[in-house]
C-alpha cells in the first residue's frame, strides 16, 4: 500500500536586497501587494483602525509591499519593497514592461528603496501573472495566519486571517503591557 504524507507547503522565501547590493529576479506579477504589519519581536498583520489591538495602544505600523518573483534558480518568492519604494514600483509597474522580464534590482544605499536597474526579456516567460490573491496567500503563509480553506471564498478567508491576527496581536499589547509593569 502506498501511503502520501499530508502536503504542507514551505513558507515562501522574502527576498531582501540590502544596501550595495544587486540582485537578478523574474518578476512574476505587475501588482504589488501591500500589508501593515506591527513588530513583537516578529511581524504581525496588522487589521487596521478601529479593530486593531496594536494600533488602539499606539504601537507604530509600518506598510511594507511584495512583489512576486523568481531567484536565479527558479524559486518563487517575494521581493520586499519599503513604504518609501511603494509609488515607484507602481508607477514602474503599471507601464507594462516588467512582468515576464529578468530584472537587476538594487538597492544602491541605505536610505534608498530597492529599484531596477537593468531589464532583459525572460528566457522562458512564464506568460500568466501570480494573481494578487496567490501573493497574499504566500504572505499570509509567512506571516502565519490561518491557510485558505478548500471551496472557502476569498471574503471569508480574510475574515478568518482578521479575526486571528486580532487575537494574535491582543496577546502580543498584552505581554507588552506585562513586561513594563
Ligand atoms: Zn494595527
């Protein structure tokens, strides 16, 4: 008899480029999907006034934006974009030319937002974007919220990942709020 084990998907890899370094990717998608996410430690999806623990207690919240790509070895992740890089890329994307392209990307210092520096054709073009709601499947993935059901409609799905980040978040103001006690 042959037995599967259950599949359980591996976290999709965050590419970071830091400072002074440059970086070849095939951009997968012309949408960048943007999150806000509190620190504790680790990043925590943020859900937003008035129902978010950590924004009702002040804690700052930062956007960060995801664009879908592939390394050099073919591995399909998420190039991080900062909140200073976000209209950029918009801007850069909504022209058209980068999905299905080779992108080098840098990131030419500290203070400057990762950026394309050079753009060659793909040499095997993959043709069909990853849809925005893969990307936020992955990032829910990595941010560890619930996984989308079979059959489970998007709206309802994203209900779930916010009733959980809501309870994840309440622990994370309350351990806070213990600790400075
Ligand atoms: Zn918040």
């Amino acid at each position: 008899m042959i037995t599967t084990a259950p599949l359980v998907e591996e976290p999709r890899p965050i590419y970071r480029v830091s400072a002074g370094e440059t970086r070849l990717f095939h951009i997968l998608s012309d949408r960048v999907t943007g999150v806000n996410t509190h620190w504790f430690g680790r990043s925590y999806l943020c859900i937003g006034a008035p129902d978010c623990p950590a924004c009702f207690a002040g804690v700052e919240q930062r956007w960060t934006g995801y664009l879908p790509v592939a390394d050099h070895r073919g591995n399909r992740g998420l190039l991080e974009i900062s909140a200073s890089g976000g209209e950029l890329w918009e801007r850069r994307l909504s022209q058209g030319k980068l999905f299905d392209s080779v992108a080098k990307i840098e990131r030419p210092s500290r203070f400057a937002c990762v950026r394309v520096a050079e753009l060659r054709p793909a040499a095997k073009p993959v043709g069909t974007p990853i849809e925005p709601e893969e990307a936020y499947r992955w990032l829910m993935r990595i941010l560890g919220m619930p996984a989308r059901r079979p059959n489970e409609q998007f709206p309802e799905w994203v209900g779930r990942v916010r009733v959980a980040a809501q309870a994840a978040l309440q622990r994370c103001v309350g351990d806070r709020n213990l600790a400075s006690e």
